[in-house]
C-alpha cells in the first residue's frame, strides 16, 4: 500500500474508474448480445429495436474514452452489417 497521500487517493480513485470502466464495457457486451440473439432467432423488430440501443450504448462507451473511437465504429458496423442481412 502507498505511504504518501496523493498515492493513496490515486489507489481510491483508480478503483472507482475501473469499476466504472467495467461496468458500462459489460452493458457493451450485453447490448451487443441482444442483437446478436435477436438476430440468430429471426425477429427483425426485436433485432432493429436492440441494434438502436447497442448504437447508444456503444457510442456513451466511446464518447467517455472506454472504448476507442474505431472500436465503437466496428461494433456499430458489424452489427447494423448482421442486422441487415435479416431483410
């Protein structure tokens, strides 16, 4: 453990980050998982309505520098990509 103050408070605040980091990257990952089985059971209603919320989940993650503005981009297009081939 650190010894000087402003090492101990970066510890406290590092954790609160990565907690904060961790979560919003699991909503990422669930979102993307609703297309995903929305998709896989045929349901274009079910998959267009979940493809919008995983845009918006995705580009929050982006926009609040979790996820990088290219990885965000690559999420979306494979996702509007699998969704598209429902039509």
């Amino acid at each position: 453990m650190a010894n000087i103050k402003s090492a101990k408070k970066r510890v406290v605040v590092n954790e609160k980050k990565h907690e904060r980091n961790k979560s919003i990257k699991s909503e990422v990952k669930t979102s993307i998982r609703r297309v995903e089985d929305a998709v896989s059971s045929n349901n274009k209603d079910e998959a267009g309505k979940a493809l919008t919320n995983a845009v918006s989940v995705i580009t929050k993650a982006s926009n609040k520098g979790i996820l990088h503005k290219n990885n965000a981009a690559r999420k979306v297009s494979r996702l509007t990509k699998l969704v598209n081939t429902l039509a």
